[in-house]
C-alpha cells in the first residue's frame, strides 16, 4: 500500500529536512521551495517585512512502511528543534501511473 507523505518546514532546516529523507532511504520526492503558510505552532511565513521567512515543501509517495519511518524521523526532529521547524502529514495514495 502507497502513501504520500507531505512535509512543510522552515527554510531554515533546509539540511535537517533533507536528512530526513535520506536517513530514511527516500530518494524519489517533489519539493517545492518558497511556500507561505501560517500555523499554530509556527505562526506565519509569509516573506514580506512584517511576517519574514518562508518554507519549503516536499513530497514523498512511498510504501507504507517507508512513510512511518519518515514520519518518526520528523517526530525526532521536531522535539530537536523545535516544532515550529518542521511537521509532516501522511496521505492515502490511491492510485499511481
């Protein structure tokens, strides 16, 4: 069974991010750099002068068992450094071609 993994962070932990992927053997993804959001934890990105910075994206589709071991890497990660640097989502993947 397929997956889809989301993972929205600050463009800050561009590193840790990556990190995540690959400690987790993920090599296939999509990542889109320059998205703004605003969240409870951690508050807005927008990438103007009042609310600076912004994050980036990813998407992984991975077999399940993949997707659990990314998602407790970004579990770790997130008590690291701080929650309002990275958080992860997990999707049913219901059809690829």
């Amino acid at each position: 069974m397929f997956k889809m993994v989301f993972i929205v962070y600050n463009e800050a932990v561009e590193l840790e991010a990556m990190e995540a992927l690959s400690s987790c053997g993920a090599s296939n993804y999509t990542k889109i750099t320059g998205v703004f959001g605003k969240g409870d934890s951690s508050g807005a990105h927008l990438g103007n002068d009042i609310w600076p910075g912004m994050n980036n994206s990813i998407y992984v589709a991975c077999e399940e068992k993949q997707a659990k071991e990314i998602l407790d890497y970004v579990r770790k990660l997130r008590k690291k450094i701080g929650a309002e640097g990275i958080k992860a989502f997990l999707m049913p993947l219901e059809d690829m071609t």
